[in-house]
C-alpha cells in the first residue's frame, strides 16, 4: 500500500512540471537514471532531483510506488 490519498499519484500529475511528468514517465517505463539522463540530455543529479520532486509532489515513496501510480489511475 503507498502513501497516496484516495485521489492517486496519476491524479496529481496536473501538479508536476513539464519536465517531471517526462521523468516520471521514462521512469515509469522502467528507464535507469543514467539511461533517462542520456535520453534527455540532463546529468544523473538532475535526473534525481527531478525525482525526488516528484516523490514529494505525488507523495510516493519511491520508483515501485510511483510506477504503481502511474499504472492505477483513479
């Protein structure tokens, strides 16, 4: 069980910046940090920081959670 509201992390993603939803979203499709920099053109601490906004913003835990997220929309 994660820490989302009743509203899901996927609800919440209208509150991630443009460049978030694309991490979440590449780490949603199971992509490394290393591998989403590459693909975006970003260092793997950016990548990182981008997460962890994201964890905070969604109020998720970490990747297994925010996957979950992303694949239970409600």
């Amino acid at each position: 069980m994660t820490n989302l509201d009743t509203a899901s992390g996927a609800a919440h993603l209208g509150a991630l910046t443009n460049r978030e939803r694309q991490v979440a979203m590449l780490v949603g499709s199971g992509l490394t940090n290393k591998v989403i920099a590459r693909e975006l053109v970003l260092t793997e601490g950016t990548v990182k920081q981008h997460a962890c906004n994201i964890y905070r913003k969604l109020r998720i835990r970490n990747r297994g959670e925010l996957i979950i997220a992303l694949r239970n929309p409600k």
